[in-house]
C-alpha cells in the first residue's frame, strides 16, 4: 500500500462523528461506530491540523419531519445524541467545527455557514484528508465543498459509512467524489 506523508499543509476532517449517527442514535449509520477505531489513530498523527465537525441542530430544525424535513430529530443542541461518539478520542482535535445550527438551514456540510474554508486557509492548508459519517452525506458535501474551495482532497474510504437509503448510496457518492477530483485511499496508508 502506497504512504501519503502528512504535513502542517495537511488538515484531517473528522465529520459528524456524534451519537446519534452510530448505532442506537436517532439517525443511525449502520455500522457508525466501525470508524471510530481509524479515526482514533488519525487523531492520534502528529503534524497536521485535525478538525471534528458536528451536527449542532436547535429543536425546531428545518431538517427535522415535523418542520417538513426527511430526517427524525437529531444532534440536537445540548443532548446526548449531540455528543461525538464516546469512544472518539474528541480532545485531539484542534478545532470544532458546529453546523446546521441555525433553525431555518439545512447543512450538511463542514464548509456551510461556517469559517471552516477561512481557518484552514489561514493556517496554510492545501490538503484534506476526510473521514466520518455519513459518507453519502455530510462526508460528501465536505469533501466536493473542500474541492469547490480549491484544497486537494482525499476521502479515506475504510473510516467513513453510508446511510444507503436507497442501497448502493455510498458507493455512488464515493464515485461522485472521485468525478469531482477527490482521491480515495485508506487510512493505514496515512503516514505522520
């Protein structure tokens, strides 16, 4: 397996990593909680910038069936299933990122309504290495905004999960990252 060196031009995005996607959340990816352990060791990598982006709805969010949205409530400010999965090693992060947090704003991804592409400019960053949930999702609007914002990305295939609504949902958004000019590799071959 090829080695992808990481550099303080490197930034990790850990996205959306919360209770209520990982199994018994209210919006569970099957498998959710598989990542946690890849995840944990990218944290872990000297050398790099690592962001951990959340969902951050308040109660009455646009998203939620009971406003007209497609999803039961979830990430819902201030409980539980908000929290990042327990056995996330969360303290690694450099920097939260909260979005979706405004009532009348779907978003589901790290650079929307947020100072996220600002931040990682600032700090010099030209590559993203992506990962989380739910990789037909958020993690795909993170990644195709990350390339729209001009950064390198690269979408670590074994730390990310699908909801697969309709079966094959990730699959197809893995092939749409890679049409938009992301990389997909594995995280073992991240190197620090």
């Amino acid at each position: 397996m090829p080695r992808i060196p990481v550099s303080p031009s490197d930034a990790l995005i850990v996205v959306d990593l919360q209770v209520d996607f990982c199994p018994g959340g209210a919006l569970a990816v099957p498998e959710g909680d598989r990542v946690v352990e890849p995840v944990n060791r990218l944290l872990a990598a000297p050398g790099w910038f690592r962001v951990a982006t959340r969902d951050w709805h308040p109660p009455d969010h646009v998203s939620f069936r009971a406003r007209g949205g497609i999803w039961p409530p979830h990430c819902v400010q201030g409980t539980p299933g908000a929290e990042f999965h327990p056995g996330m090693d969360a303290a690694k992060a450099d920097l939260v990122v909260s979005k979706g947090d405004r009532s009348g704003e779907e978003a589901y991804s790290g650079f929307q309504g947020t100072a996220l592409r600002d931040e990682l400019r600032r700090r010099g960053v030209r590559r993203l290495f992506v990962c989380g949930l739910a990789t037909d999702y958020c993690v795909l609007n993170t990644a195709l905004d990350g390339r729209k914002a001009g950064f390198e990305v690269i979408v670590l295939e074994d730390a990310v999960r699908a909801v697969d609504v309709q079966p094959g949902d990730g699959a197809r958004a893995l092939d749409e990252m890679r049409e938009a000019g992301c990389a997909v590799a594995r995280s073992a071959g991240v190197a620090a």
